[in-house]
C-alpha cells in the first residue's frame, strides 16, 4: 500500500523568504515521488520528481526537494518565494512495484505575502 | 509535449441534463486515462480509470450509471455526467501519461471543467 501526507492546510510566507511545504510518504518498496503546482481553475502542472539518484532534485520556477529516506520526506523548497508563487501543491507518490496509479496528498496552500 | 486538452472548461446547466466532458491527449497516446473530481479547496478524489477499448475502472462509491466513461480512441476520453443534479457540481480533472506502464512518468492534467448544475 502507498500513502502520502501533507501535514499542512496552509503555509503562509513573506515574498523573498524562503519557503518549505512539506510531504512524508509511505510505501513498501522504492517511492517515486512527484509534486504539481494548481492555479485556482486549472489542472495540476507538473513541478518536479524523484525516482533515484542525487537526493536534491531541481525542479520548473525555481523549485526543489529533497528526498531524505531515513524520514520519508520529500519536502518542496524555493530559496526566495515571489507572490506568483502562491497556488495549491500537491504531493504524489508511486511504489515502484506497485499500482501505476499513484496516490495524492490533500495539498497544501502556499500564500505569499507582498 | 504531452499536453492534454480538456473541454469544456466551464458548463453550466439545468438539473435533469446530461453533459459530456472531452480530454484529449493532443500529441501522445494514452491507453489509460484518469478522472478526477475536485470540491473547494480540496485534494483529487479520483473517480474512474479509463482504459482505451475496454470498460473504465470506477473507484468504490463512484457510480458508473451516474458517470459514463468512454473511451473510444487513443487520443479521446470522455465523461458524461448523466441527469446531473446540484450536487453534482463540482471540478472536474482528467490526466494522462505518455507511457502510463511507467510508474516513474508524471501525469499530465487537463485545465479542467467547472460544473455547475442550476
């Protein structure tokens, strides 16, 4: 079985600081893990994803996460969020030997303040 | 690439009509589809798999009669939501993946359809 969580409704941040939204997951083998990015009346766009090697993955509009096994995590950082930035985020997660469906998080609502 | 088109992109309509949603992947094929629905501020709930040439997949409380899955060609899947009532409105979403055999792909989402049922 695989699951993920986003222990946060809402993250709320000052524009230029950096921002963190965060993911634990759970899965019985390898996870692939992936993060899209919803605009208020528009589909998910993909943001970035984990499948193997180097722990930090760059992603599209200045994202990136870091994939740390020994915690599950797979947190979505920016090093200076603009107001642009504010949208929901969405976690996901597939078992590599599991269902090619994959399983989503609640998602998390990033707002950025001027 | 792999852009997925999604129509129409706002539907309002009477209690008692049918309305049918496209999504089409417009420059890759897609065996299998996916239906999502989405309520206010709210995660995807997915509702059906949709798999070219056969019957879609619903997920369990999700009715197939109330929701009819087509999916006719490699290219086009539609959802037509039958004698829609109020409760019935809602976002909803459909993706898809060039290689969805490849667990380790990203599913590519249209721009989904906001349902409003009068």
């Amino acid at each position: 079985a695989q699951s993920v969580a986003q222990p946060e409704d809402q993250v709320n941040v000052a524009e230029g600081n950096p921002l963190t939204v965060k993911c634990t997951y759970s899965v019985s083998g390898n996870p692939y893990l992936f993060w899209y990015v919803q605009y208020p009346n528009r589909g998910l766009q993909f943001l970035l994803k984990y499948i193997t090697g180097d722990n930090l993955v760059k992603g599209s509009y200045g994202f990136e996460a870091e994939f740390n096994k020994s915690q599950t995590s797979f947190h979505l950082k920016k090093p200076s969020a603009l107001v642009s930035d504010s949208a929901l985020y969405f976690c996901a997660v597939r078992d590599e030997g599991g269902s090619y469906i994959p399983t989503f998080g609640r998602g998390t609502s990033l707002i950025v303040h001027p | 690439g792999a852009v997925v088109s999604q129509h129409p992109s706002w539907v309002i309509c009477k209690s008692g009509t049918s309305v049918k949603i496209e999504c089409r992947s417009l420059d890759f094929q897609a065996t299998t589809m996916f239906w999502y629905r989405q309520f206010p501020k709210q995660s995807l709930m997915l509702m059906a798999t949709s798999n070219e040439g056969s019957k879609a997949t619903y997920e369990q409380g999700v009715e197939k009669d109330k929701f009819l899955i087509n999916h006719a060609s490699l290219t086009l899947s539609t959802l037509t939501v039958t004698s829609a009532h109020p409760e019935d409105s809602s976002f909803y979403i459909c993706s898809a993946s060039p290689e969805v055999g490849l667990s380790n792909q990203p599913q590519h989402f249209g721009d989904g359809t906001r349902l409003s049922i009068l």
